[in-house]
C-alpha cells in the first residue's frame, strides 16, 4: 500500500472548501452556544419556579443525550412539523444547542464565582437590578469563563463532522464524497485527521496560555 | 408511536443491547489507557513522560468520529488489518476517551499531596509500591466524578458507530423510520432512551463514588436540589475541561488538621 | 568552611573545625556509651535556586544521641532532616550513615549519586514523623503501622501486627486501631504518625516541627509520647522543634542554626542559660 500524493494534491481543492465550511459552523455555532449558554444561566437562577424548572430539565435533557442523534431529529422532525431548514443551518442549530447547555454550566460557575461583596456593594449603590448584572456581574463573570469557553470552541469543532451525516460537506463529508469517487481513502481521510489535529494543538496551547493570562 | 410494531421494538432493543456493550467494552479499554498514559505521564524518566503526553495531545486534537473513519476505511487499506466493526469502535473510542482519561489520572495523582508521597518514602516504600498504596488509593475517589462525565461522554459517543453501520440505537432508529416514514416519534424514544443510560450511569457512578469515599474515611457527599432527583446534573463540562477540573481541588485529608 | 561559621565555640572539643563532632561530643557526658559516629554530613551545601539554605555544612551525630535543631525559620533546620531521609539531595558534599553514604554509592573507585535503590536500602534505617502527620487516609491505623513493616522489612503480618499494637499501647491509642486516620484528633493522629515511623525500629527518627500543626492544648500528648521515647530508648533522634522546654528535656545537644549555618552548639543548659552568640541570645528572647 502506497501513500499516493498525487490524489492528496486532488483532494486539495475539495479540503479547502470544507475547511471553509467547518470554520463556518464553527463560528455560527460558537455564537449561538454562547448566547443562548448565557440565556439558559440567567433563566436557571430566576426566582420563578415555573422558568427554572423547564430550563434545567431542557438543558439536563440535551446535555446527556448524543449530538448525533439530536441532528437527525432536527434534520428529520422538523420538516414534518413544517420547518424546512437546510442542512448547514440544522448543523448550527444541533451543534450550538447542544454546546449551550455547556456553556450554561460555565456561566453559572463564573457567575457563582464573582465575591458576594460585588452584590452587596452593588446594593449599596441602590442599583437597579439589569444594571447590577450588566455592569457589575456579567462584566466580571464572563472575564474568567473565557478560556472555558475557549475550551467548548475546541471540542465544537471535533463534533463538527457529525455534521456530514445530515449532508453538510465540512471536512469529513469533502473526504468521505472524495474517497468513495476516486477511492483514494486513505489519503483523504489521513489529510482530514492531521488537519485537525494541527488545528486543535495550536488552539488549545492559545487557550492555555489565554487561561494563565485570564485567570489567576 | 403505535405505529411502531413489535418487530421494530425489538430493533430498538437490540440497539440497546449493542449500545450498552460498546460502553462497556470502551469504557474497560479507556480505563486501562487512561491509567496507562496517566501514570505514564508522572513518570519520573522524561522520555516515558514526553511519549505518553504525544499520546495525549494528539488524541486530544482528534476528532473521535475522524479517528473512528480512519481505523475503519484507512487500516484496512494501509496495512491490511480489517477489525470486525464493533471492535474497531471500540479501540477507537477506548483510545480517544482514554486519552482524556489520563489527564483525570495525572491530576488526580498530582492532586494528593506531596506529604503523602514524602511519607512513603520515608518508611521506604518502592516507587510501585507507593503508587499502589497510598497515592492511587487516594486519587481513585477524585477521579470518579470526572470519569462520570466521561462516561456519559463516551455513552453518547457510541452513537457515532451507527454512521459505520455499527446497529446500535441510532441506528436501529434509522431503521425504524424508514419503516415507518414517521421521524418525531422513534428519535423522541431513542433520545429518552439515551437519556435514561445517562442516568443509570450516573447512579451506579454515584454508588462507586460512595465506596471510594468511604474507603479513605470521608463522609459521602451530599447533593440537593432539583439535579439530585435528575440526578445527571453537577456536570460542568465535556471533555476537553473534564480534564482541566480533574486537576483542580485536592482532599488531601490527612494533611487538613483536626478531624 | 564550618571553622569559620562557629568563629566563638570554644567548647568544640575533637576536632577543632568539625562542628558537630563537638556538637555530639559536646554533650557526651559519658564517651563510653557514646557508641560510634552515626551520621555524617560532609561539605553538604544545599540550594534552591540562587537561595543558598546550607553553605558547606559539616556535621556529625554519635549514635544514641538526641540532638536537637533550633533557629529562625529558613535557617536550613528542615533541610537537614530532608536531606537525612533522601526527600532532597545535596547539591555538594556526602553524607553518610553508620558508615555508609546515603546520597552517593562507590561505582569502582568513583562516587557517583546514589540510585534510588541504593537510598531506599540505606535510609531503612532512617524514620520521620512529619509536621502535618502524613497518615494515609486510605488505610486504618493498624494498617498504617503495619503496611511498611510487612511490605518493605518483609515481616509476616501476625508479627507486624504484634508490633503495631505494642506501640500503640506506648503512645496511648491501643482503642483507635481499627479506625481511619480522618477520625481521630491531630494529636492522635501525630502520635499514630510515631508509633508508624517506630515500627520500622530506625536507628535514627527524625521529627520535624512535629507539634506545629497541633492546637496547644494537644502538644503536651504528644511530646510525653516522645520524652518518654527519648528516656526509654536508645534511638538517635534529630529533632527540629519551637518547643524549647521539650528541647531542654531531651536533648544532649542543641544546635543553633542561622542562615544555613550552625553558630553554636552545646548542651541544652549551657545554649539555654548562657548562649554564647548573640544572634542564638535574640532568637532564644524571641520564643522563650
């Protein structure tokens, strides 16, 4: 068996474009993770039961259960109940959804983390309650959730080519389609595998020395 | 769901089965690489640690789908060696969850403190024999909240051997729709089935934790709330952080003063 | 280097720049019982970093003796008792007990480090009760006591157990054996931490701060369990202690440390009432 370079040089072009798509999901679905990560942490400490309850059996409920598996109902359920979304956009959703209920966790933590003298300082000052939060807590909870963060972008984008099963072509689907054409399977999957180990490493030695930076 | 017959039940079940399995038999190899490359990695010969710690770094930047693509399309191809599917899922989830393992060992073992090492040294304990005896013993009952994070990790990552024709519950659900053309109601019953393997998992990890505990003399933990009776909560993080808190706080109880 | 660390010790007996040849001797009130040079510290400098915390030390320690060490903190007195149980190594210069070197080993005729192996074989005869106790948590505190004597001396366990219970009965916790260390009171669990470090019947224990980490009203247990140690065996002990009545009871010698090297030495009434160094006459104003 010979490592044929020539189909590497093939299977460039088709590389790059799933590259490009990975990066894409990626950033959309970080966004969307840690929006709603953040919604989900401020809804589990409302002091309404009817809207803590719900949140965190939702967010229990995804968190335990495969990403993969998830993808398919949303590919698959939606449509029947009449919402027709294309694949990437199902591929965010799954994937951000899924990494909310991580970065709820985060959130909670670094928020549980600001000294309880923040709030009573805060109090002190009478002031109102959203500006208590947007000013005072947030600003300081989310400065040491960073590199956590940073952490669920990393493992985001190693559950990114789950993503080829519901048709998106990120990576591993542009290898998948290319090998069963030319049958040159184990150049591309070899290109795809180093790809992402030689983008994860920098990122997390990034993340590291982020962390060190961040928190002390 | 009434229209799922029996036949398709039983489909269902049998993924079951087959999911269940694949978790047992990646969680076994995970331990034995997690322990391995772990302890490997407080090695006090440097080479053994810079081997071990490639390991770790370069399953830690592999995607497990990716990796689990190539021991079933790129070793047969490359070297000629062909694994019957379900074990070429389970080497490959064994070595990706046993790679983050081993950062739950390593910080589990650099979190029981130094006097305990000193200790044994002191009454002239080989360095086996010190791992064995008094620092493993100690970092076991740290290690087993992460592992449970982990295990749950690896329960849904099961799910990804159904992509490679593996007939676990996902792809048993896949079956099933076809069959009957209806998607809302098999993945609503996959999903809850998973997620009552989630609890389980959780529970027998909780009952592990107890014995753990009180073989080094600390009470069980409590926990309340809402996540108790849920049970799967306190889990902050998926892999790549699992590891990151393994190392965090330490017990140390012998070395914390009064009883 | 030492000759000129202890400028003012006229009391240095044997030989004129060996400290602690003086040091032992110093004490001995009775060189017939003395018995022989047990440990000794040749030239040992030791460094962390660019903190020197021994400069070139020399010292010996005659068999039987209680040789107590006292000084300010990070005065190099806890860097002894480490580097005695191999915890550290020297960075320059040997040790050597009964005779035999702990940090280095003969390879033909040169010296090279020791290997582990060859430091767990000597330091056998070492014990060390720690500061913060150090029982594993894991184990009960028979198991405690037990563990090294059967797995490292190789003694049946029927023997090892016989042993442990004799020397919970000399420190008084004959009823606590079959429970975890985390169950019992600091002052238990120190004694215990003695009772473990005896089983392995050292010719030499080190005890390092061993009160420090206790509430006051525990100290005095301990410190009975170690007089009468000190007055019923003939186990050399170093001992770094803050405890300068304890010090004056057992001790043979004391030595006063200050940054990394020994300013003075002499027996306890001698070094307590009539220091002859001023720096030993502040620190002794300081804690007394």
């Amino acid at each position: 068996m010979k490592f044929d370079w020539s189909a590497v040089g093939d299977f460039m072009p088709l590389f790059w474009r799933g590259v490009v798509v990975t990066l894409e999901v990626l950033a959309l679905g970080s966004l969307m993770a840690f929006a709603l990560g953040l919604v989900w942490a401020l809804a589990q400490r409302s002091s309404l039961k009817v809207v803590r309850w719900p949140v965190t059996a939702l967010t229990e409920f995804v968190r335990n259960t495969p990403l993969l598996v998830q993808l398919f109902f949303l590919f698959y359920v939606m449509p029947e109940w009449g919402v027709t979304l294309t694949a990437m956009v199902t591929g965010v959703l799954g994937l951000g959804l899924h990494y909310s209920t991580y970065t709820a966790e985060v959130y909670r933590a670094g928020i549980d983390g600001v000294p309880v003298g923040q709030w009573e300082a805060a109090t002190a000052l009478s002031l109102p309650r959203s500006r208590t939060w947007i000013a005072v807590i947030l600003p300081q909870a989310i400065r040491r959730v960073v590199p956590a963060l940073g952490n669920y972008v990393i493992a985001m984008l190693k559950d990114s080519p789950m993503l080829f099963a519901i048709g998106v072509l990120e990576m591993l689907g542009q290898a998948r389609q290319f090998s069963s054409q030319t049958f040159q399977t184990v150049e591309a999957y070899t290109v795809v595998g180093i790809a992402f180990i030689l983008i994860a490493y920098p990122a997390s030695l990034l993340l590291r020395a982020l962390e060190r930076r961040l928190v002390r | 769901m009434s229209d799922i017959s029996w036949g398709l039940w039983k489909l269902l079940l049998n993924g079951v089965w087959i999911t269940v399995q694949l978790t047992v038999y990646s969680a076994a190899l995970g331990v034995v690489v997690a322990f391995g490359i772990g302890i490997a990695r407080t090695h006090r010969l440097r080479i053994v640690r810079f081997l071990s710690g490639a390991y770790f770094e370069i399953f830690r930047g592999t995607s497990a789908l990716i990796f689990m693509f190539w021991v079933f399309f790129v070793l047969p191809l490359a070297f000629g060696w062909q694994l019957v599917p379900m074990w070429a899922a389970v080497l490959a989830l064994g070595m990706t969850y046993g790679a983050y393992g081993s950062e739950i060992v390593r910080g589990a073992i650099a979190a029981v403190s130094p006097g305990q090492r000193e200790a044994a040294i002191a009454l002239s304990f080989s360095p086996a024999q010190q791992l064995r005896k008094v620092i493993l013993p100690q970092a076991w009952p740290e290690m087993v909240p992460p592992f449970n994070n982990l295990a749950i990790e690896l329960l849904k990552g099961t799910a990804l051997v159904s992509l490679l024709g593996v007939p676990d519950i996902a792809f048993g659900a896949q079956l099933v729709r076809n069959a009957t053309t209806r998607s809302a109601p098999v993945y609503t019953i996959i999903l809850v089935m998973y997620f009552v393997l989630a609890f389980v998992l959780t529970r027998g990890m909780r009952v592990v934790e107890r014995h753990a505990k009180a073989g080094i003399g600390q009470a069980p933990p409590k926990r309340a709330g809402l996540t108790t009776t849920l049970s799967i909560g306190k889990q902050t993080s998926p892999i790549g952080p699992v590891a990151r808190t393994a190392a965090g706080p330490t017990t140390g109880a012998a070395t914390e003063g009064e009883a | 280097m030492s000759a000129d660390s202890t400028p003012n010790t006229p009391k240095n007996t044997a030989s004129g720049n060996d400290v602690a040849s003086g040091a032992a001797s110093g004490a001995s009130t009775n060189p017939a019982v003395d018995g022989s040079e047990l440990i000794r510290f040749d030239k040992v400098t030791k460094r962390f970093g660019s903190h020197t915390v021994l400069d070139a030390l020399d010292m010996n320690v005659y068999s039987g003796k209680h040789v107590t060490l006292i000084g300010p903190s990070g005065s190099g007195k806890t860097t002894i008792l480490r580097l005695l149980m191999t915890l550290l190594k020297p960075d320059e210069g040997t040790i050597t007990l009964a005779g035999e070197y702990l940090t280095h080993e003969k390879k033909g005729d040169k010296l090279v480090p020791a290997s582990d192996k060859h430091s767990r074989q000597i330091r056998k005869n070492i014990g060390m009760v720690f500061q913060q106790f150090n029982l594993f948590p894991n184990m009960k505190v028979l198991r405690n006591i037990t563990e090294a004597p059967v797995h490292v001396l190789g003694l049946d366990k029927d023997a090892a157990e016989e042993r442990a219970r004799e020397l919970l009965d000399l420190v008084g916790l004959t009823e606590h054996l079959d429970k975890y260390p985390t169950q019992l009171s600091g002052g238990q669990q120190q004694r215990v931490a003695i009772a473990r470090a005896l089983a392995m019947r050292p010719q030499v224990l080190l005890l390092d701060e061993v009160t420090s980490a206790l509430d006051p009203e525990l100290v005095a247990g301990v410190l009975d369990v170690l007089r009468d140690i000190a007055h019923t065996t003939d186990i050399t002990m170093l001992c770094v202690t803050h405890e300068m009545n304890f010090a004056r009871d057992i001790s043979d010698c004391v030595m006063m440390f200050d940054a990394g090297r020994v300013i003075e030495f002499g027996p306890p009434e001698q070094i307590f009432t009539d220091p002859e160094h001023e720096r030993t006459r502040e620190f002794l104003s300081a804690v007394l």
